[in-house]
C-alpha cells in the first residue's frame, strides 16, 4: 500500500477536495462538482433510490478522467484500483448486453454467464474505509442502445435487473461515464493548424466554456433527453495547461523514488533529477494532443528500464546518488 496514504486529511472538510486535487492536477471545475456528492453520501444525506451521484466526464485524451475515478478509489478505498469498470467497448451488440446481466434461464449459456455487475460484485467494491462503491463505465458512446436503455433503469431508480430476474440495488454506488463525444471537434477548436499545437495553455473563461458546449451538443446528439436528464453533472475536462504537466512531472519522479526506496529498502540510492531531465520528460511524455498520456511511458522507458539495468549489473550501490541529466535523444544517469 502506498505511503502517500498517511497524507490523507479525512478529518477536515476541505480533505476531500484537497485529496483529490493532489492526484488530479489542474481540473478543480470537476473536484467541485463531483466532492459534494462524495460528502453528501458521507452524510448520509444522499436522496433514496438513486445512485450517490451520475457523472459524465468529456474532454481530450489524457487529461485526468480516468484519474478522477482511481483517485476516488485511492482517496475512500486505499488503492486506486478498487472500482468496478466496465468497458463499454466489450458492449457494441445486442447480445453481448448477456454479459453484463447474465442470460435469462432457460436460454443457451445461461449456466456459464456470470453477470459483471451483481450485487456481490457491486460489494465488492467497497471497503472497510468506505460503503460507496465506484462503478466506471469508460467510453459510454460504444454501448449498444440495449446496454444505453438498462443504465437507464440505473440512473433512475438505482435498479438493475439481471436475466434471472433478480435485481441489483445501485443507491450505494457513485456511477461515472466518460466518453470522448465532442473530443475532435474540440482537438479542432483547440489546435485549429491540425495540431501544430499552441502549447495547450488551459482555456479560460470563453474557450473553456466553448469546449463545454461542444461537449454537450456532442451528448445530446447521442443520447435521449430522458438519459442526459438523470446525469447530475456533465464535466468537461480542459486541456492540460504547461503547469499542470510540469506538476505530473514532478509527481511522476517523486512516485518513482518512492518506488526504489519501497521496492529496494536497504539496497535504495537517492535520484537527483536535472531540471534538463524534467524538461527532457515533459518533452517526450506530454503534448496538446495526448495531455500526460504518454508520460508514465516516456518515464520507463528512458528513466526506470535504464536504472534497471544499472541495478541489474550491480553497477550502483546502497545509499549512491543518481544523477539523472539530459542529451539529445536520452537521459543520461551518473553513479555519484
Ligand atoms: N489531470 C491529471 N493529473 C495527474 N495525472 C494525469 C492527469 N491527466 C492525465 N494524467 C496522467 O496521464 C494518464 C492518463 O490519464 P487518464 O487515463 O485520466 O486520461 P483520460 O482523460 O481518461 O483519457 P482518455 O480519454 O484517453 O481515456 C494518467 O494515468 C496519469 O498518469
Ligand atoms: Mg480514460
């Protein structure tokens, strides 16, 4: 379990808020639409029969939407990985919708479906720490009507009916769709030469409100009137602008030295990064087009495989100091 879990301010009331803003860099329009749900089911406030809160996170590729989700889990369950997700990409036919609900009885392979969102998987995914349960369903667009018409049920009266008729009670769960409708018509509004990129600055004020509406013509496009009504919050997620990716930088390093020292204890050795190589990252890991997508790649690749070899070879002892400076094309690491 990660250390940074000492780091949690549950006790005061901006705690939630200021966990969240820790691990999502640069989106605090969607922490301040999505913590007031969070705290309303803490409170025990939540309104009968619906879900704890329905989101729908839009915006370009490798802003933090998925992010948001894991740092939800990490921040109420301990681990970022404790949600159910559900990829609605799996969901592109009729039939397939079996999967999620299982098939009826009597009907061919009813026995060998075991639908993906029971009451016990919905379970499942709480924890000692927290009874609210995540449920992800990424890229909503793909679903088939058939999987659009049961989420229905669910938004609405926090009730999924599974083929064996039994029905799976949602009240207890916070449900997040994102979808990337509106995305490249947005990529256009941002970067209008095809992507010869401004250096993504974040909109403010009018293009973050443009990108909005984008987003929510995109939805309603798409979807029925009665599906976006029982959203609670449709999301936009802005571009990530130069400071934001320098602090996932900066996070990204400090996650991988925590990561020696855990994982090498008293083998572990101090890294000293060059403010050459966080540029060299942020060159090579973010852009306008991808956000930080790329980045977590581009720090394994020219930084964590490198030290590994070095490790592997003996090459650096306990208690060293890595230099980590850039060139050209690479990183280049000194044993000090
Ligand atoms: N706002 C952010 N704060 C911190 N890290 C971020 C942020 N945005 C992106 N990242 C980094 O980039 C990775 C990809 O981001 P994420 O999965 O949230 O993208 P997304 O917005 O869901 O994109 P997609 O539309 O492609 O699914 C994350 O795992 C994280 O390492
Ligand atoms: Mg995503």
């Amino acid at each position: 379990m990660r250390p940074a879990l000492l780091r949690f301010r549950r006790s005061s009331p901006e705690g939630l808020a200021a966990d969240l803003a820790d691990r999502v860099i640069g989106q605090p329009q969607a922490m301040r639409q999505i913590v007031p749900y969070v705290e309303m089911y803490q409170a025990g406030l939540a309104p009968d029969g619906r879900p704890a809160g329905v989101f729908l996170l839009l915006g370009p590729t490798g802003t933090g939407k998925t992010r948001t989700v894991e740092a939800l889990a990490e921040v109420l369950h301990g681990t970022p990985r404790h949600l159910l997700r559900v990829d609605c990409g799996e969901f592109q036919m009729e039939h397939e919708v079996a999967k999620l609900i299982g098939a009826p009885p009597g009907y061919l392979g009813h026995r060998e479906t075991t639908p993906m969102l029971t009451q016990q998987k919905l379970a499942s995914a709480t924890s000692e720490s927290s009874s609210l349960a995540l449920v992800l369903f990424d890229e909503i667009e793909k679903a088939a009507p058939s999987m659009t018409r049961l989420l229905l049920g669910v938004l609405d009266k926090a009730t999924l009916r599974l083929g064996d008729n039994t029905s799976v009670n949602f009240e207890r769960t916070m449900i997040f769709l994102t979808s990337n409708l509106g995305a490249r018509e947005m990529h256009r509004e941002l970067c209008p030469d095809f992507g010869f990129a401004v250096a993504a600055g974040a909109p403010v004020g009018e293009p973050a409100k443009k990108l909005e509406a984008i987003g929510m013509q995109a939805v309603r496009r798409k979807f029925a009137p009665e599906f976006v009504n029982r959203i609670d919050a449709v999301i936009t997620y802005q571009p990530l602008n130069q400071a934001a990716l320098e602090t996932i930088v900066d996070q990204q390093i400090a996650d991988l030295e925590q990561h020696i020292q855990n994982r090498l204890g008293d083998d572990a050795f101090e890294l000293e990064v060059a403010d050459s190589a966080r540029e060299f990252l942020l060159r090579t890991g973010t852009s306008a087009e991808y956000g930080a997508r790329e980045l977590k790649r581009a720090i394994l690749k020219h930084l964590t495989q490198p030290i590994a070899s070095l490790v592997a070879r003996g090459e650096i002892g306990a208690g060293a100091t890595l230099r980590v400076d850039a060139a050209a094309l690479r990183l280049v690491l000194t044993v000090e």
